[in-house]
C-alpha cells in the first residue's frame, strides 16, 4: 500500500463515524422530512456539518485520493442544503411561484412584451388592409381547415351563424375545449422555442398571428358583423392572445441574448435567458387552459355581445393588473 492510500486509509477510520452518522441523518431527512429528526439529531446536526467540511477541506489540502474528496464534497453539498436552503411545502411552491416567481419573471420581460405585442399588432393590421382592399388575399392568412367554412363565399347570415350557434353537448364542449388547449399550447411553444434563432422565427410567428386575426376581422367587418365577430373572438382571445405574445416575449429574449450576450458567453447567455423563459412558460400553460375553458365552453353557451364584451374587457383588467400593478416585485 502506497504512502497516499494509507494516509487516507487513516484518515478514513478516525472520521468515518461522524460522516456515516451525518449521511444517516440526511437520508433520514430526505425520505421523510425534518420533522423526523429528535431534538438530540437537530443539535448534532450543525456540529457534523463542521466537522464533514472540516475534514473535506484537510482531504483536498492533504492531496488524499480523490474517491474519498468526491465522496465528502457530495456529503457537504447535501448537508448545505439541509441547513440553508429553503425548505417548502409544494403548495408553499406553487402560492409563491403565483405570487411572485411568474410576475416578477413577467415585468422583466416588458420590453419583449411590447415588441411581440406590436408584431401581431401590425401582422393583424397589414392583413385587415389587405383584405378589405382585395378578398382574395384572405385564403392566404387564414388556412381552410382553421377558417371552417368562415370564407369569402359565405354569406352574411352564415357566418351570423357560426357565432350565434349555441352548442349543447356538454361532452362535445370538453372534446372541443381539449383541442384548442392542445393547438394554443404548440403555437405558444414555438413562440418561445424558435427565439434561438436570433428572434427571427419567432417574430414571423406572431407577425402571422396577427395576420390571421386581422384577416378575419376584415371579413366579418365586410358583412356588417364586426363588432360582433370581435366580441366572440375576444372572450378567450384576450387571454390566448396575450399567452401567445408572454411566449413570444420569452423567446425573443433567447435569441436577443445570443446575438447580444454582453460580458457573458453565448451559452451563458441563453441559459439565463431560458431558466427565465421557463417560468413565464409554466405560466403561459395556465393561461392557456383558461382560454381553452373560455374557447370552448363560454363562447359557445354566452350569445349575448355585452357580456362577451364584458367577460373579454374584465379578463384583460384582471391581468394588466396582476403583472404590472405595483407590488414590489423581486428581479429574477
């Protein structure tokens, strides 16, 4: 046995007890909880985190062999967090990442709010123009599939129809409601997951968005039926919409830190920018199965404009002011 081995050997017999009474008591923790622990355990606690680094510290100055400091560094690194990490409940978890983890992870990313607001602004705006000045371009914004019979062939009491019609299959509704959870869901994913791309994807994205919004409108705005066609989107549209553009936002903020990661590498860069963007994404998963909820179960049993007009005004007060009234948010 080498001069190293056998220090190491000796270092292990005279120190080992405490460590092994440390591990004890960590996987007694971590397969229970704190509570676990007598009050003789959470005294000695402290002390065997001590003395565990100490001999960490003596094992890394001494050059003992390294199965023994890797052995030792995953002890202390489980003991840390025992002793100052926070220790919460899941539903402690979930009220606080409510409470304060998506809004805060939201306010820091007003300014790619703004910008993916305003880009399906304009997309939305560019395609009411175009359509309202030659029809034609509308099968160009808005696939057949999506449009569901919604086209420029339609007569006027035929798409007064499809926003009047009350559906009464409860189970229908739930089938419906799935889907259009599932659809929302993927175009917000790539929202936020082609940002890598220098923003680019993600912009054309919501710009098309915005197109087929746009394009609708102008259609029903065609036929008398704007205002009423605006109240039926918006109920759920107010919520999916700006689910789609938090999403974007996200993504925008990936790319922008790859193309402008400051003092930080590129990689760096974009996880920061992704740990941040996964957080608005829980969020945006939330808000999007509300709207599917909206989509399609109230939108279709509430026929009256008013209150689809007051359900669409009062879900976009509620959240204006849940991400951006003053509260003191903490940066993330």
């Amino acid at each position: 046995m080498n001069e190293t081995n056998l220090r190491s050997l000796r270092f292990r017999r005279e120190r080992e007890a405490s460590w092994r009474h440390l591990e004890a008591l960590l996987l007694q923790v971590e397969r229970r909880s704190a509570n676990s622990l007598s009050d003789d355990d959470m005294v000695a606690f402290p002390a065997l985190y001590r003395a565990a680094l100490s001999s960490l510290s003596v094992a890394r100055e001494t050059s003992l062999d390294q199965a023994l400091i890797d052995y030792l560094e995953a002890l202390c690194a489980r003991a840390y967090f025992f002793v100052y990490g926070a220790r919460m409940t899941l539903l402690g978890r979930i009220e606080q990442f409510f409470k304060r983890d998506w809004p805060a992870a939201v306010l820091d990313l007003w300014r790619e709010t703004l910008a993916s607001g305003l880009l399906i602004l304009a997309g939305a705006i560019v395609a009411y123009a175009l359509v309202t000045t030659e029809p034609g371009w509308y099968s160009s914004f808005v696939p057949e599939d999506l449009a569901g019979g919604r086209d420029t062939s339609a007569s006027t009491e035929s798409l007064r129809e499809t926003l009047y019609t009350d559906v009464d299959a409860s189970s229908a509704l739930g089938v419906f409601a799935t889907f259009l959870f599932t659809h929302n869901a993927q175009i917000a994913l790539f929202a936020f997951a082609l940002g890598f791309a220098f923003c680019v994807p993600s912009a054309l994205l919501l710009a098309y968005q915005g197109c087929m919004l746009g394009a609708m409108i102008a259609l029903f705005a065609s036929h008398g039926l704007g205002y009423e066609f605006t109240g039926w989107i918006f109920i759920h549209g107010v919520t999916e919409l700006f689910a789609v553009t938090l999403a974007g936002a996200a993504g925008l903020r990936i790319g922008w830190s790859i193309a402008f990661p400051g003092v930080l590498t590129r990689v760096a860069a974009a996880e920061r920018a992704g740990r941040q963007g996964a957080i608005v994404m829980l969020g945006v998963v939330v808000m999007l199965f509300f709207a599917g909820l909206l989509e399609g179960v109230a939108r279709q049993v509430i026929t009256s404009d008013v209150i689809r007009w007051s359900v669409a005004i009062g879900t976009g007060t509620a959240w204006a002011l849940y991400f951006y009234s003053p509260r003191g948010h903490e940066a993330v």
